[in-house]
C-alpha cells in the first residue's frame, strides 16, 4: 500500500495554517496553533490514531478571540485527512474509539460518507467550566469543522462529564483518535473498492 500522506495550506483574512499529514504513522506530531490547550489535544488525537501530524498556525487573529482560529484549524485538519484519502480505496469507513478517565467516558463514533454532521451528547454539560480560554462551544465549533472539512458524520458522547473541562475534552480527542484511526484503515476484503453501494464517497 503506497503511503498515504497530504500537505495543505489555507490563508484568510484572519488565519494562515498549513498542515502535513501520513495517516499510515506513528504518531509523531510537531504542533503549533498558538492554543495551548488545543497543541495538547491535537498531540493525544494523533498518537492514539497513529497519524504523523504537523500542524503550525502561521497567522491569527488571537488579538479578538480564538474563534477564527479554532474554526479554522478544525477545517485544515478536516480537508488534510479527505486529501490523504483520495478517493477513499479499501477504507473501513466506520469507526469507534472510547476513552475514560477518571469518571468520565468519551465515545466518538465516525462515518466517513461524505456528509458531514456533528452531534455531541453531553448531559450535565452546564456544569463543564471554560478553562485555559477554551470552552465545550470551542470543542464543538471545532469538531463541526473538521467534520465539514473531512466529509464525515460525527457522533460525540461524554459520560458523566467531570467539571473539568481538559478532562472531558482529553476523552473526546483520544476517542476521535482511535476512531479515525479505525474508519481511515484498510480492510482487504475491499482493497481497492471504495466503501459505498454508489461506488463514490464525495
């Protein structure tokens, strides 16, 4: 199997992010969004899916707020990953990927269909404070624009959320992690056959 690997770079007004992707990895990442918390979960996300990932924000516009920036870098992230895939060839397609810590379940179930949906299932979720300037908000505006960015339906669970915002997130990345791990990984049953009844994904 050839490697499958991408390179992207998308400028705006507000932002300048490039991004070098190989799903088939080991995990190594060089990360660099100027969001501390958000270099942290990018780190988890590709060591546990196994994807060599370097990722750097050239330009913000952090001086208003991050949400430009946070939006943005989940589209990057989002169109690298459906770069690398090409046209999809032998890919599982589904995935599932749990992480607990503590109390706290994460579950991320993925389907990479070419429609793009994002739900997240979080009771309790007005208990979660916002910390290191990051909220469950930022989490889901980034998770909408990866799965946009990718093509895929996303469907996010937190367990018994801790009042802790790193935690409930960190469970979130892992699982997503593994997930895509799982959905971007070859199945030879269909090698070379692309994972739809419509003979495409797009």
């Amino acid at each position: 199997m050839s490697e499958r690997s991408a390179t992207l770079e998308r400028k705006s007004k507000e932002t300048e992010i490039r991004a070098e992707l190989n799903i088939d990895g080991s995990g190594k990442t060089r990360i660099k969004t100027q969001i501390g918390i958000l270099d942290h979960m990018l780190e988890l996300f590709a060591f546990h899916g196994f994807f060599d990932l370097n990722l750097e924000v050239q330009k913000a516009d952090l001086e208003i707020d991050i949400h430009h920036t946070n939006e943005d870098i989940g589209i990057v992230l989002g169109k690298v990953f459906r770069k690398a895939l090409d046209e999809m060839h032998g890919i599982k397609r589904f995935g599932t990927g749990f992480s607990p810590m503590e109390g706290t379940l994460g579950r991320t179930v993925i389907d990479i269909s070419g429609r793009s949906f994002l739900q997240i299932n979080c009771a309790d979720i007005e208990k979660i404070k916002d910390q290191e300037n990051y909220s469950m908000k930022y989490l889901e505006h980034f998770l909408e624009s990866f799965a946009n960015g990718l093509g895929a339906t996303m469907n996010v669970t937190i367990e018994n959320p801790d009042a802790d915002l790193h935690t409930n997130i960190e469970t979130v990345f892992k699982s997503m992690g593994q997930a895509l791990d799982q959905a971007t990984g070859i199945d030879p049953r269909r090698e070379g056959v692309v994972p739809s009844t419509k003979g495409i994904i797009d």
